[in-house]
C-alpha cells in the first residue's frame, strides 16, 4: 500500500493508517517489521515462486 503496488501512486502514512484505524507511527512501525523481514538472508527464497521470469 505505501509504496503504490497495484495502485497510481504512493500513499502517506497518515492516509493508511485513517484507513486501518491505526496512527501513522504505528503503520511506519509496522513498514519497517516488514523490511527488516524481507531483508532478512533466506526471506526471498519463499517468494521466488511469485517472481516471473
């Protein structure tokens, strides 16, 4: 959602977390779990199967 995947364009935090009910630090939290969790050695490996060649 932050990054505009599968929309027109990037949405603010703000505009996300009104979205969800949550604040927008709660949402850049959140953001940031999901990074570190991507970016973690072996977290690509899963989603190989989504990729297209």
């Amino acid at each position: 959602m932050r990054y505009g995947i599968g929309m027109d364009s990037e949405r603010t935090l703000e505009a996300i977390g009104r979205e969800f009910g949550i604040s927008r630090e709660r949402v850049r939290q959140i953001a940031d779990r999901a990074l570190r969790k991507l970016r973690a050695p072996g977290a690509a490996d899963h989603l190989r199967v989504f990729h297209e060649d």
